[in-house]
C-alpha cells in the first residue's frame, strides 16, 4: 500500500510512511502479475507444441513405408512448425509489449486496458532486454505531460 491509502485508513502520517516503506519491501520479492500471466502463457503454447510434435510423429510413423511421401510430410511439418514457432514468438512479444505498457500507466490510469489500447505499439521498440523505448512520447501525449513515471520500470 501507499502512504497516501494508510493514511486514508486513518493511520498517523509518520506511521504510514513507515508502513508504506516496509509494504513496498514486502512487495519488492513478489513476481508482477503481468510475468506471471506471460510465463502461463509460454507455458500453454509450449504444452500446444509438445502435443503437436507428438502427433506429427505418429503421423510419420504411419507413412514410414512410403519414402517419398514420408519426405514430403517431414518438409511439410518443418514449415508449418517454423510459422507457428514465429507466430508464437509474435504473440510473445505482444504480450510483454501490452505489459510494458500497462505497467508504465497503471498508477495514473484509471482504467488501464483502455489506456493501453490507444497507445501505437507499432512506433515502440521492444528491446532485446525487455526495456520499451520511445513509450513516454505517447504516455504523454494521452496524459498532457502530467503523469510521473519511472522509466527504469519499463523492463520485463
């Protein structure tokens, strides 16, 4: 909590600080929300994979017996398991994009779903690091330059 809630509680000013300091420490050991959304969603893609892969390979075991048509299938596999691996990452990276910047505005907004739906994700840039670049330009043209931020709390 803040200091700002403890005080609406009722709490003296000086014990809210204290509280909103060992709050934010207590905290400071917890995953976000928004990595652990993205971490189950890696994880339901990659158990999707797995039952692919599985089924691609009875598949090629059926058709063993006919060399051609087993050349075929396997250049056919490698393709469609090539677009869904870069469809996956795609997907990926909209997901941490949307998190990045849902967590840039989730202090000032307040509904930042909304919010986050009129920023232009296509004049962002994710960073190999996770850290979104040009995303205070656009806060500030939807927030009139009032909203303080950190930017250090970009990365994911």
């Amino acid at each position: 909590m803040k200091k700002e809630e403890f005080i609406a509680l009722g709490i003296d000013p000086k014990l809210a600080e204290k509280a909103a300091e060992e709050s934010k420490k207590e905290l400071a050991e917890y995953v976000p929300k928004s990595k652990l959304d993205e971490v189950n969603e890696s994880k339901k893609q990659l158990e999707t994979t797995v039952n692919d892969y599985k089924t691609q390979l009875e598949t090629l075991k059926a058709a063993a017996g006919n060399n051609d048509t087993l050349k075929q299938q396997i250049a056919d596999l490698q393709a469609e398991n090539q677009k869904k691996d870069v469809d996956y990452q795609n997907q990926l990276k909209e997901l941490q994009m949307t998190n990045a910047i849902k967590l840039v505005i989730a202090d000032s907004a307040q509904d930042s779903d909304l919010v986050a739906g009129l920023i232009d994700k296509t004049k962002l840039i994710l960073g190999d690091d996770g850290k979104v670049t040009v995303l205070d330009e656009q806060v500030n043209q939807y927030q009139g330059g009032s909203i303080a931020y950190n930017p250090k709390n970009w990365s994911l």
